[in-house]
C-alpha cells in the first residue's frame, strides 16, 4: 500500500504549495488531483499577481498579504510571473470620493501608488479611453498557473513529493476518531487502492466541501463562479484596473500574447464552467468605459471558474459579499476527526503565504520542527548565459526564453540537445506560442501527459491567436509518432483538444470569429471528417441493413454530410470505449484507416495516419456534398 506522512487532495495553487512546502521540511507527502495539475480554478483565472491594491480599501489584510506575496513570487518565480505594472483609472463613470480613500489605503498597506498625468497614462497605454479622469502606477505582475504549478510539482519531485493525476479520492478512511487514509479511483484503469497517511488536508478549493462530506463534515462553501474573456493580442502593456470598489469586468491582464478580461460573480456548482454570449456582452459594456475601441479586437474565446469561498456560519452569504480570506479548518477540535484539515478560500497569489500557515500548523503534529523555507529557495535554476546563446543559434525563431520558462533549465537543455542533434526537432509545432517539435515530443512521452489538453497546459500548444487551427493536426501527427501510452485513439485526441477549444469559442461567435471558425471547421470536420466518422460508418450500416446491399463509399458519405449538423455535435466528447461506429468502418475505410482496437486503458493508442485519412473518406465526403 502507498503511504505518506502526509497525503494532500487537489493538485491547484493551495494543494501544490502545500507540497512543496512539506517536502522542503522533509515530511513525506503525495498530493492526488482527480484530473491535470491546475484543471481546477488555478487556470480558470485572471492570471493576475495581485498587488493588493484593489483591496486595499476593504481588507487591508488581505491588501497586505497580496503585496508581500507579489513581492516574493516575483523573485522565487521569474519564470513564472512577467514583471509589468498595474495602471489604475478613474473613468468619468467612477465614483471620484473612491479615489481619495483609496489613495490613503494603500499607502497604509504600503502598496505604492504613484500618480500619473492623463497625458503619461495615455503615452504609456495608447489604447486607454482619452475620457479617464485620473491614473496610478502600482505595482502588478501576470502569473502563469499552469506552469507554477508544474515547476512546483518538479521541484517537490527533486525532494521525494510524489504526485498522482487522473486519480480520484471517493473515500476517505477513518478509523477510533482519526483519519487514517483516503481510497482513489485510476481515472484510466479504474482500479480502486489506499494511500494511507498520518495527515489528511483537503486542497480541493471549491469542492473542499464535497471532499470533507466524504468523511460526514459539512463546511459552508459558496462557490462564486467568474467568466472571463480573452482577447487575441495585448490590448495594454500593463494590468489595467478600474479604480472603484471591485465589481464585475474591471481587470484586463496582458498575459502572453493574449489578454484576459474579467470578471463576475455569481453563485454556482464547482463543476459549472458554462459560460453565455449575454455575460459576454455585459462585460463587454462596462469594458467599454476603459478602452473605447473594444469592440474592434477579436475575442479568442470564453472561459469560467469557481472561486472557493468559505463562508462560515452564514448559510445566506452569496457573491462579492463573501469574504475572500483562507481559512485553515482542523477537524479535529472543530468535528471530533483527527488528523484532516480542509484549507480554503484565499487566492492564487497568496497560496504560498496559505500554505506555510497550513504547515506550520500540521508539521509540528508531526513532530517536524523544520522552519519553512519557500519564501526563500527559488523554484528553478536562472538561465545559463552559455546554454541561452546556443539555443539561439539552433532554435528557428525567437523562442527560446518562452521555452525556457515553460519548461525550466533541465528540460529546456534536453530540449536544444535534441534540435542540436536533429535540426527536424526544430520545426514549429505551435507558431501563436512557437513551440518546437522537440517541446512537444518530449512533454508527449511523460507519464503524466494523457491528452492533448495535457499538452496544450504544458506547452501552451493551442492557445494563441489561432486557438488549435494549425497546429492540433501537427501536433496529433507528432504524438502518434512518438508515443503509444496515450489513452484513446486519433479520433478522440482531436475531438477531446477541439470540444475544449470550442466550448470557449461558442458564445463569441460574432464578427470575424465566424471566418476563423468556419476555417477550423473546414479543416476538421470536412478535411480531416473528425465529426462525420460516426455518421458515415452508421449511414452505411443503417442502409446495409435496410436495402440487403452494401453501398460505395461517396453515397454513403453523401448521405452523412446530408444529416451531419452544422454545430460540432456534443456527442464528440464520448470516451473512445463507446464509439463502436468507427470499428464498423467498411473496407475501403479500413484499409485506409485499420479498425481501430477498442481502448484498453493507458496503453492502445491505435495509430490512424492523418494524411492516409484525408486522401480518403474526407477526399470522398467533400467532393459528394459539394
Ligand atoms: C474567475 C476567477 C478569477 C480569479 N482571478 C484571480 C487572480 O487574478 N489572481 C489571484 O490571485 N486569484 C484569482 N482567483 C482566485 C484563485 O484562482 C483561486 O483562489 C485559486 O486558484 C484556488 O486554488 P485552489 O488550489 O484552492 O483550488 P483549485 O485550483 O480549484 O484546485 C482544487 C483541485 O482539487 C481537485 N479535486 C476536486 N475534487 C477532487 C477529488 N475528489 N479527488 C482529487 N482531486 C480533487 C480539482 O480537480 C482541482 O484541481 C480567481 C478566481 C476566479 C474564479
């Protein structure tokens, strides 16, 4: 049986920092996410490294909190955090008595708030609205979740953590009044085993209360769900800010090469990441009032998460109302079961500050006296000039500083040795994040990448302005060449990464979205038949059964575009065990594209060529519905 001194659920911000933490004290610990490291809201945010200066007027607590965080992750993190700025603007719509109190609040949280003219605003941020009445320079950064969490995860490696994905906990073993383990489900296998620990904490942010019920404790968590738009290019160099109490889409972060506008509030089910073309077009209202012209930029697409607000005693708290501060529950003194603690609430930015309390208090317990260290210990090496120079000279463009901070200084040295080696390795995957083929074959071959999704978190593969176009098909092509521990087959890696993509992109369809959507479609759904597949393999059976006869290829794909609808179907997203349709493929299509095996988890990736798969059943379809 696995065990640890000290098993943590939830593999976001508060979960990972909670291990590296232990780790560097020298507990024994395995942190066990149901899914990906950060598919929960430590990617479904802002990306904003908060200053603290938009609390500064309520919670000068948690102002204070925000600034001495920034100001650590910024030097334990660089590769993680772009150093800019925050901007804040008064617009003619805000409150101007706001202004004044809020200049004295974050000099008392001594967040600095320096005073801009309208004139240096608008040099520094040409974009802005010319109608802003006033402006600050504060300080401010953008922070990527995914990949914190994944240097987190290597640098807690390095010192014996251990971390499981796709492993879900359904149960949590007690026993005289203790915890004294958890049982988890392989999200592949389905195998059920124990881990067993000393110490239980429950990192599960919105779902810390459904985690907790599986031991019989309830916690009051209201779950505050937030939209949040990306645009395709950087509107602002800068975070710019709304500077008034904090209300709905307020925020734009420049983050990578997209921005992100955000946010709102309202009452929902963790798992509830829908989004609606309405929310989008009330933030897009009050965003108006910060850069006029935002109608002109292109949408990329729309995404969701759920923040984990705890809220106490009060069964009627909802939205902005509840407090955004971490609460640390030991369920010992609190519900009479020892050794669990649920941890709460709080934000991305202070999941470090969390994670030390959290460990001051658990260690001790424990019996480890160890002082917490990770305030002061960097996550990854600095660049080594010598290697930098030589990736530029091997490298097609100019990404080798983005690789190096995707992917740390050890496997970004693999990497150029590989292009050194093969200068094939070198071709461009990904050109929005420019990602080389070796990137991508390497992240493909670890054992915790299963998806394309995986990918895409690890690589950012996917999310720039083409948003998977152009390279989804290169980089299926590349997987299927170098790996066959993947889940599923070629179908269901393009459907799983496309649906993704999609479901951000299905409330903004509008203006020249439309044109970028009907270029993706034509290359899936009619180049390359992802969504037809299914129809084309039953319209034949269906007529094999009702006229006693087999029928040709281009009839049968004729009459599948025919019922085929428009909209990418939602039925794309079954696991590959249950689409059988695709095994019932007649000859022609088989000898193309052989039947595929029906997927034994984790290891019978059934390798369809794409290029053989185009020459054929597309070629038949395009040409029979024209
Ligand atoms: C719209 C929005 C914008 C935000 N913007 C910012 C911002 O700009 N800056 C900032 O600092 N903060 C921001 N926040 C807050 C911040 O994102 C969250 O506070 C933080 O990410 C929470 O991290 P967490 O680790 O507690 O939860 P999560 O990241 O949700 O992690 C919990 C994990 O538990 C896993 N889990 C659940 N059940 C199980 C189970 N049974 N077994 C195993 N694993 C399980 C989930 O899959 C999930 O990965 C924002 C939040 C929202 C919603």
């Amino acid at each position: 049986m696995l065990n640890a001194d000290v098993v943590i659920i939830g593999g976001g911000a508060t979960g990972a920092g909670i291990l590296r933490d232990l780790c560097l004290r020298g507990v024994k610990a395995i942190l066990v996410e149901r899914g990906d490291l950060g598919c929960g809201t430590s990617s479904r945010f802002h990306g904003l490294l908060h200053s603290g200066a938009r609390y500064a007027v309520r919670d000068r607590h948690a102002a204070v909190e925000c600034i001495e965080e920034n100001t650590i992750l910024r030097r334990i993190a660089k590769s993680c955090v772009e150093p800019i700025s925050s901007i804040f603007i008064r617009t003619p719509e805000d409150d101007p008595d706001y202004e004044e109190l809020w200049v004295s609040s974050c000099r008392a949280a001594g967040i600095s708030a320096q005073p801009l003219t309208i004139e240096q605003a608008l040099e520094m941020e040409p974009n802005l609205s010319p109608k802003i009445q006033s402006a600050y320079l504060c300080p401010g950064a953008a922070i990527d979740g995914f990949r914190l969490l994944w240097h987190i995860f290597d640098s807690a490696k390095k010192l014996g953590g251990q971390v499981l994905t796709y492993t879900n906990v359904i149960g949590i073993d007690t026993q005289n009044g203790k915890v004294e383990g958890i049982t988890v489900q392989d999200k592949f296998t389905h195998e059920t085993y124990k881990i067993a620990c000393n110490y239980l904490i429950n990192a599960t942010g919105p779902w810390c209360a459904r985690v907790a019920s599986l031991a019989g404790i309830d916690i009051n968590i209201k779950p505050s769900k937030g939209t949040l738009i990306a645009f395709n290019h950087r509107i602002s160099t800068n975070v710019i800010h709304r500077l008034h109490k904090p209300a709905d889409a307020d925020i734009f972060v420049p983050h990578g090469t997209v921005t992100i506008l955000g946010t709102t509030s309202m009452d929902a089910d963790p798992d509830d990441t829908s989004t609606t073309q309405q929310e989008v077009e009330e933030m897009m209202a009050i965003g108006r009032a910060t850069f006029e012209n935002l109608d002109s930029y292109r949408i990329l697409r729309v995404f969701a998460g759920c923040r984990p607000l705890y809220a106490g005693d009060d069964k009627n708290a909802s939205g902005r109302a509840v407090s955004r501060d971490f609460v640390a529950l030991e369920h010992g003194p609190r519900d009479g079961l020892d050794n669990f603690m649920s941890v709460c609430g709080g934000k991305f930015t202070t999941h470090r500050q969390m994670a030390e309390k959290v460990c001051n208090i658990v260690c001790p317990i424990l019996g480890n006296h160890e002082p917490c260290t990770t305030a002061k210990i960097p996550l990854d090496a600095e660049p080594d000039p010598a290697l930098m120079e030589k990736a530029r000279q091997v490298f097609p463009s100019y990404g080798t500083k983005l690789s190096f901070n995707r992917q740390g200084a050890e496997r970004f040295a693999t990497i150029v040795k590989k292009i050194e080696e093969d200068s094939d390795q070198g071709e461009i995957i990904c050109e929005c994040e420019n990602v080389t083929r070796a990137e991508i074959e390497m992240v493909a071959k670890e054992s915790t990448t299963h998806s394309i999704s995986d990918l895409r978190r690890r690589t950012r593969l996917g999310m720039g302005t083409c948003q998977g176009t152009f390279c989804t098909y290169r980089a299926v092509g590349t997987v299927q060449e170098v790996t066959d521990t993947w889940t599923g087959n070629t179908k269901d890696l393009f459907k799983e990464f496309l649906e993704a993509r999609w479901k951000g992109i299905r409330p903004v369809m509008w203006g020249n979205q439309i044109k970028d959507v009907e270029l993706t479609r034509g290359i899936y759904e009619v180049s390359l038949n992802i969504n037809h597949e299914d129809d084309l393999a039953l319209a034949l059976q269906e007529q094999k059964q009702e006229q006693g006869k087999p029928q040709t290829p281009p009839q049968a794909a004729a009459a599948a575009v025919k019922t085929a609808p428009v909209e990418p179907a939602p039925k794309a997203t079954a696991p590959a065990t249950a689409a059988p349709a695709a095994t019932a493929a007649p000859a022609a299509e088989s000898k193309a594209a052989p039947a595929e095996k029906k997927s034994t988890p984790k290891a019978s990736t059934t390798k369809i060529a794409v290029k053989t798969k185009r020459k054929t059943s597309t070629h038949a379809s395009s040409k029979e519905g024209k």
